[in-house]
C-alpha cells in the first residue's frame, strides 16, 4: 500500500516568504506592507494572512516557491564587510564567494575589521531565531587588546553599561592571557565588544569570533568556507530550541 503524501497546512504569509529566502519574517513583513507581495495576482498588505500550497505568490514580479535549504560556515577575513551592496570600492564578503552565493544571507554580521565565523544560509526561519533577541544565541570570540585586561573590568563587562539605548552586557569573559579574552555574547548591538572595551580605556587589536552557538571554525582558514554536515544542522536546531524561551520557562 502506497503511503499517502503528507497534508501541507496553510502558513502565515511572513514565513512563507522567509521560506522563500526572502530573509528573516520581520524584513519579510516590511516587504508586506509595502505592497511588494501578490498572492494569486491580488497585492496583499496583511500580515495574518495564510499561504495554501496551490496559492500563487509572487514578489516585485517573481513567482516564489520554498527553497531547498542549504548552509555553510565561512571564515571571514579581515578587511570585507558583511553586506550584499557595499559603497563604492568597499569590498563584501560576496566578492570572495562564489556568484552562487548571492542567494544566501549571512548569519551574524562582523564588522571590517573583525574575522571569524559567519553562517550562510537560505533559510530565512532559521536566521530569524539565532538573530531575535529574545533567544539569546550565544555567540563565542577571541578578543586581543593593546594593553592588559584589568580583572576589575571583568566585572563591568558582566554587569553591563548603557550604550545605544539599552544595557549592553556579555554573557562571560575568561582571561586567557593578560591582553587577550574570550568574551561569549548573547546579544546583538553593533561593534558591541569594541565599544564596550572602549568605554572602558581598551583598544581591540584583533577580533575572532571562533564559535556560533555549536559551530566551530575547526578545519577552515581564513578565507575558507564549507557546507554544514547534517549532525551540525541538527545541533544548531537543537542549540535554537534549548534557547528558546519557552523552554526557559518550564
């Protein structure tokens, strides 16, 4: 006896898209609400809005369908931004990649001068979860400064400091050396670590991040990037789940 197909349940039209690899559901929803999005030939600007599977779903003019889902780690280097579109002469971390690459959004942004692991991917869900805030995904990096770490500024990297708006803190910091760090963050603010540091009379020398929740940089150098093996994806899910908040409220 043939098994039947599996039933496909309608899905709110933000996920759908980011299913899509149109990015995370919040851009997505932007996307919506600038009538960029027809669903069988009609603008929709909802955003309760269900998908059915025969549904036709087009964005800026292009029918969408749900991507295979694929990901890599790659090891930025020093000197690249993380952006698709850099200003004249800047130079993207998409110069390095191959045209392919085009279709992935990278996980985890690092600024110019930092280096380290990056997650590619076209899986819009995903992306969402490890960069929304109320997960708490844990990000890992090496950190080296051009003077020594005072063991009282431990205290106030742990404790927290006011910077763009709200309380910027690190999750851990570990003295490896007397000038050099490995600092875990669980939160996203831009050069977040440098700043910090900053405001407390360091300069960063050079910025790694080593790890992204269960992903390592083991067996890449610099410049290098490979395709996650199926045990890293299922860790990186289980790593998004055990941070969910649901979970840390039982």
């Amino acid at each position: 006896m043939k098994e039947k197909p599996p039933v496909l349940e309608p899905i709110r039209i933000n996920r759908y898209l980011a299913s899509c690899g149109l990015g995370s559901r919040r851009s997505c929803e932007a996307f919506i609400r600038s009538g960029l999005v027809k669903v069988n030939d009609k603008t929709v600007r909802s955003l309760s809005l269900k998908i059915n599977p025969q549904d036709k779903v087009e964005f800026n003019g292009q029918i969408l369908s749900p991507l295979k889902k694929d990901y890599f780690i790659f090891y930025k280097p020093r000197g690249f931004i993380c952006s698709k579109t850099g200003l004249l002469g800047e130079r993207t971390i998409y110069h390095i990649l191959p045209p392919s690459f085009q279709k992935f959004f990278y996980v985890g942004r690092l600024d110019k001068d930092s280096e380290g692991l990056i997650l590619l991917t076209n899986d819009g869900l995903l992306t969402n979860k490890i960069l929304h805030p109320k997960f708490h995904f844990p990000k890992t990096y090496l950190v080296s400064l051009a003077s020594p770490f005072d063991e009282n500024s431990k205290k106030e990297l742990l404790r927290g400091m006011y910077m763009e708006g709200k309380i910027a803190k690190v999750q851990d910091v570990q003295i490896k050396e007397k000038n050099r760090l490995k600092i875990i963050l669980t939160q996203g603010i831009k050069r977040q670590i440098r700043n910090m540091l900053s405001i407390l009379g360091y300069r960063v020398t050079r910025l790694q991040r080593i790890s992204l929740g269960p992903l390592t940089l083991k067996g890449l150098n610099v410049g290098q990037y490979r395709r996650l093996t199926k045990k890293e994806i299922d860790l990186l899910y289980a790593a998004i789940e055990a941070a969910s908040p649901a979970n840390k409220t039982q």
